[in-house]
C-alpha cells in the first residue's frame, strides 16, 4: 500500500505528471529490484526504458565508434575510446575519451556506459535533495560496492534545479512539466527526456531526477542551450574557486548526462566549458536527449571503479577519475559527509563482473 503521505504529496503536485500509481520503494539491501530479477538471457539489443523489460539483458551494446575531433589537429587520441572500470561478463561496460569542444582550449572527459550490462540507482544526499533519511545515500556500502562499477555527480540544489525529485517512494520536491528529467525504472534502465512528454510517471519508474531544461533533444542542441545568457544554466564561480570573491565565469565546470539511440548513457564533463560546448560534446558523442548536471568545481565527478579481483569491492583505492583535475575523486561517494545526490552503475544480476 502507498503511504497515504505520498499519495496526498503526488496528488497536491499540480505540475506532475502522474499515469499510474507511484511504486513502493524497494527496502534497503544489495538485491536487485525485484521486477528485474525475473530471469531470462535474453540477447535484445535495445533497451526498453519504460521498465517493462524484466529479463537481464545480457548482450552487450555495440562498442561506441571513434568519434570525430572537432578540430583539425586533434589531440593525441583524442576521441578514441579506452575501456575503464571493471570487467562485466568478461567484457568492458564502460569506454572513456576526450574531446576539445569547438572553440575550446581544453579537452572534455566523456564517458560512454553499456546499460545492457550496467543498472542505475540514484543515491540522495542531506542538502541535496534534503528531506531525509534515505535507504540509499553516502557513503555506499560494502554490499552495493561488490557490483559498483562507476558513479558521477547529480544535478543542483533543489531550489536551484527548476524542477523535482521523486525516489523510494517519496515525493521529495514536486515534478515540474518540461523540466530535463533523469528517470530510473524498476529494472535498473534509465531514460532522460522532458517531463510529460518524452518520460512521465508509470508504475516503473523508482526515481526521477530533475535539473533544468534539456540541452539535447532530438539528437541536437536546444536552441536554450545556446542563449546568450548563459546564467540561464547556473550560477557559476570563479574556474577553480568558490570563493565569495571570486567572479561568475562563462567557461565553467560543467557536467552533463544524456541517452544514445540504442540506450547507452554519456557523461560528460569538462573544465571550461559554456553550456552550448556541453551540449555539442553531447551531440557528437551521440546522444539523442540530454541534460546538465551539477556544475562547478567542488562538485563534478566521474569515478570508475576496477577491484583487482573478480567480485572484489570497488573503494577509493582502486577508483580513478574520468579527468585527473576534477577535485573530487574515488574518495568522494564512500564518504559519510558527501551531502549531494549522485547515481551508480552497477553489475547487472546475472552479468557476471
């Protein structure tokens, strides 16, 4: 049964969409959703993001092509792929690169995740979300750390998002119509898209994530993500302060998340970057819808995790940073004083790591 809180909480949220009932969250432990755990080996090679596909889907999506410097004098190996984290099956789940954006100086992390092989699970933080306790929040335990293969950072305070957040069963902040949405199902797939339209309440669907508006729709960059005014992406400090003294930069720490065609999800992040870069880089890596996450410099991250041992427990000391520069590190999610939310990707049941 629904706690009659959540019910009036969703009910009151004029804003949301909501088709059907919101789910039971899934009490704390390392299983996986029960939904997802229906077996089969199924050898699909798409994801159905709605989370109506419960078998493990076991085929590997296609490894990610090279992708194309924007430049003409690249980078060495810029936009070709290395595999990072550990081992699923036997086979890599994630490959990283970088790329210089268009009239950039610097290169961009990207990350490329095979979620045939990897499920999501969003983690809530004390100040980001707020309005704890939650089942799932820093730092991750050693249960979920046995199948942990990376982690990055979510999206702004709530009160700066322009949107909600809905996870473990909880109406945290009210689901706005039309904000960029980072949405979980039951099975562990993920999709992102606009509220009300592209993504929308089902009973599936364990967690929404909001930050904002899109930056990529329909496999371009929004026209938002081009407006000059560029504050329109976040309130930026100084490129490598906080400082109260330290003016707003343009070209800033951003990070961005976004879905491929066949399902793959991309992180980007980069150290100097303007919000139409953030979205080109999402573009040329494929994505067909994406969003910005958090942004600045104390809290933009991707960690993947490769324990020397198959089965072994991802920790800082076997983690490493999608870019060397970031401030936060391996360190970062299994600390208790980490307040912000963020998302895992882990072992799919079934995926022998």
């Amino acid at each position: 049964m629904i706690p009659t809180s959540v019910m009036l909480a969703v009910g009151l949220c004029g804003a949301c969409t909501q088709a059907a009932p919101v789910p039971k969250s899934t009490k704390g432990s390392s299983t996986f959703p029960k939904s997802a755990t229906k077996s089969s080996t199924t050898t699909s090679t798409s994801v159905i993001p709605d989370g109506s596909q419960t078998s493990t889907l076991s085929s590997p999506l296609p490894v990610p092509a090279t992708l194309e410097p924007f430049s003409g004098t690249p980078v060495a190996d810029e936009g070709t792929w290395r595999s990072a984290g550990r081992l699923v099956g036997g086979k890599s789940a994630v490959y990283e690169t970088t790329l210089v954006p268009p009239g950039g100086t610097q290169p961009a992390g990207i990350a490329w995740m095979d979620t045939h092989r990897l499920f999501a699970r969003l983690y809530s933080g004390s100040k980001s979300p707020g309005g704890g306790p939650y089942i799932y929040s820093a730092p991750i335990q050693p249960a979920e750390a046995a199948s942990l293969v990376a982690a990055f950072n979510g999206g702004f305070t709530m009160n700066l998002a322009g949107g909600g957040y809905f996870t473990e069963g909880r109406l945290i902040d009210p689901l706005v119509t039309g904000a960029a949405s980072f949405v979980i199902y039951s099975n562990g797939n993920v999709d992102i898209g606009a509220w009300g339209s592209t993504v929308a309440m089902t009973p599936n669907v364990i967690s929404v994530r909001q930050n904002l508006t899109l930056l990529v729709d329909a496999g371009q960059s929004t026209p938002k993500a081009a407006d000059p005014d560029w504050l329109a992406w976040g309130d930026t400090c100084g490129a490598t302060s906080c400082a109260a003294s330290v003016p707003s930069v343009e070209y800033q720490w951003r990070s961005a998340v976004g879905v491929t065609a066949d399902g793959a999800l991309v992180y980007v992040i980069g150290a100097a970057l303007d919000p139409l870069q953030l979205a080109q880089l999402l573009v040329r890596a494929g994505v067909v819808r994406g969003m910005e996450l958090d942004i600045n410099p104390s809290w933009t991250v991707l960690v993947t995790y490769e324990p020397t041992t198959v089965g072994g427990i991802a920790e800082a000391s076997n983690g490493s940073k999608l870019l060397s520069s970031t401030v936060q590190g391996p360190w970062t999610f299994f600390e208790p004083r980490w307040d912000r939310d963020f998302v895992t990707m882990s072992v799919r049941p079934g995926s022998s790591s």
